[in-house]
C-alpha cells in the first residue's frame, strides 16, 4: 500500500517541484534582471566596469534607493505615497532656508548649526508623514489621494519658502556655523560615498525591523488582511501612520543628501522621485496589494532602475527613449508581479500537497 501510495504521488511531488522552481525564479527575477543588465552593459560600454563609474553609480542609486526603502513599508500596508519626492524637495528647501536665512529669535537672527538644520528638516517632514498616515488610517481618505494633496502642498511650501529662487551657497564659510553641510552628500569615508553609507545604514534599520522586530510583522499582517490584523490585536492605524512616517523620513533624508551634493537648494527637487521609488518596488517583488515584499528586493531594484539609467546615459540612447524603455520595465513588473501572485494561488495545494511537511 505504501508502495502503491507513493507511486501515485509521484507526479504530483514532480510537478510541485516545477512550480517552485518557477516560483522562485520569479521571486528573484530583479536579481536576474540585475545580474543581465550588468552583463549587458559591460559588454557594450567597456567603461561601464571601471571604479569612477561604479562611485557616481553607486551615489544615484542610493537616492532611488533610500527612498524605495521607505516606500516599502507604506506598500507592505497596501497603501502608496506620492508625497515622497515633493517631500525631498521641501526638505531641501527648509534645511538651504535655516543654513542661508537663519531663525529669528527675539528679533535677533540667528544662524544656527548644519546639526540643527538637519534635526528641523527632518521634524517638518515627520510633521508631513505623520499627516498622511492620519488622512489614511483615522479619515479613512484613499492612500492615493491622500498622498497626491501632500504632493501639492509641499511642493507648494518649498516655492514658497523662496519665492520659486534657489538657496545657493549652502557650504557655508569656515566663521559661520553652517560649516560642513556639503560632508552629508560629497565626503568618502574608506573611498565609499558617504551616501551610500547612509543608504546602506537606512537599509540595515529597516531590514532589521521588518524581520525581526513585531512592529514589522504587524506591516506584513494589515498588508495581507487588516480586518484579521484588527480581530488578532493589531493597531492598524498605528502601523499606517508610523510606515508613511518612516517614508517621508527618508525623503527627508534624500532632500538633505541632494542639497548638500549641489551646495544648494532647488524647490523642483525631487521631481518625478515617486515614480523612480514606487518602480523599484515593484521591481523588488513588493506586491501593490500589500503584504508581500521585502528590504532587499526594493534595494536591488533600485539597483535595477540605477544600472538601467546609467548604462543606457553611456551607450547616448536619446532621454526620450529612456523614459519609453523605463515605462516600459515597470509595466512589465507589474505584469510579472501579478503573474506571481496567480500562480501562488493556482499551485498552492500542490506545493503543499509535494512538501515534505505534508507527507511526514
């Protein structure tokens, strides 16, 4: 009989070792896409291996890449943020307004460090994440627009904070206290950019805290089916609050980064940044319907949209067929990540029925 038993299972034992074979190759298709393109563009720009391009690579994706990690966590909710480049920009703009106009107090100006510029940056743009998590989780307002009125509001806060002029000049003079602003995005530390140190520290944070902390379980529980996350204890709105907190945290982060690389402060910074972070996302094998994703994959696709970027720059493909081929990836993405999602459904009992949990 165990015989007989065996015999008969063995076609499903096959075919369940077909489709987690197919599983796993889509569950790691931005490696794979990673791993060609690199291929790709080392074969037709000789240069593209060299360590010069690799440094100023590395700088690009780690913008993408900061603000793709903070994205994660409002994408694990089942919720999305467009505020996140705008936020960029304004956080730019009040660190260049602080560094160039300094604080009144009292009726004295007061020029104040690049230490303190830095802490009120990043407290406006909490003040930013914190409004979107309340529209979201307590007004009940659809993540999209909610998040698209915060784009237009702090893209109009950074205008205004100058008129629609630049904040130049933001390295400062050795008298002056606002000394050092231009370190955060152009100093090295063991010939590695400083801001990938600072995306390589974002990302160890927030893989830690997705894994292994219950703050991070509780993300991937109200993406997979926040009614059951209620009923089982869970504080949904919380954790909606404080992931679109995190992310605007980051774009903060990305601002200052940007401002200090350029010694200066731009209001139209951080334009069209959402869609480059929401890009990688989806290239990482973050699902947009929540619950599904991880750090790592959004950090690779980054990596994706960097290496994509940079290699066609070098090989002279016109801009405009940058932004047609860019399209045309995410779009592919999307389409992979819901073929993944299908076929989980669909091969389901059979993996389970194949696993050897199943027959012990």
């Amino acid at each position: 009989m165990n015989t007989i038993a065996q015999t008969l299972s063995r076609p499903d034992r096959l075919a369940g070792s077909s489709a987690r074979a197919i599983l796993i190759l889509l569950r790691a298709r931005a490696f794979l896409v990673l791993f060609l393109l690199l291929l790709f563009f080392s074969w037709m720009a000789p240069a593209f291996l060299t360590a010069n391009n690799f440094s100023i690579l590395a700088k690009h994706v780690a913008i993408s890449a900061i603000l793709a990690i903070g994205m994660t966590f409002v994408v694990l909710t089942g919720g999305i943020d467009l505020s996140v480049g705008s936020v960029a920009g304004l956080g730019g703009m009040i660190a260049g307004y602080i560094l160039t106009q300094g604080i009144s107090i009292g009726g004295t100006k007061h020029l104040p460090s690049v230490f303190v510029a830095v802490l009120v940056t990043f407290a406006f743009c909490l003040l930013i994440g914190a409004l979107n998590g309340w529209l979201v989780a307590r007004v009940g307002v659809a993540p999209f627009i909610a998040t698209l009125g915060t784009l237009y509001i702090a893209r109009g806060a950074a205008l205004l904070l100058s008129n629609g002029k630049t904040f130049p000049n933001l390295a400062g003079v050795p008298n002056e206290p606002r000394t050092g602003f231009s370190t955060i995005g152009q100093s090295f530390f063991l010939h590695v950019p400083t801001p990938v140190w600072i995306m390589a520290a974002v990302f160890a944070f927030a893989a830690f805290v997705a894994a292994k902390t219950p703050f991070g379980r509780h993300v991937y529980a109200v993406g997979g089916n926040e009614r059951a996350a209620r009923l089982a204890g869970i504080r949904a709105p919380r954790v909606k609050v404080l992931s679109y907190i995190f992310s605007s945290l980051c774009a903060a982060c990305v601002g200052l980064i940007i401002a200090s690389q350029l010694e200066a402060a731009h209001p139209a910074t951080g334009e069209t940044f959402e869609l480059n972070a929401i890009a990688a996302v989806v290239l990482g094998g973050t699902s947009l319907m929540g619950g599904r994703g991880s750090v790592l994959g959004s950090l690779i696709g980054a990596f994706v949209i960097g290496v994509l970027a940079d290699g066609l720059v070098m090989l002279g493909v016109s801009e405009f067929w940058q932004m047609v081929i860019k399209g045309l990836v995410i779009v592919l993405a999307v389409a992979v990540d819901q073929l993944q999602s299908r076929l989980q459904t669909k091969f389901l009992p059979l993996l389970l029925r194949s696993s050897p949990q199943a027959g012990a």
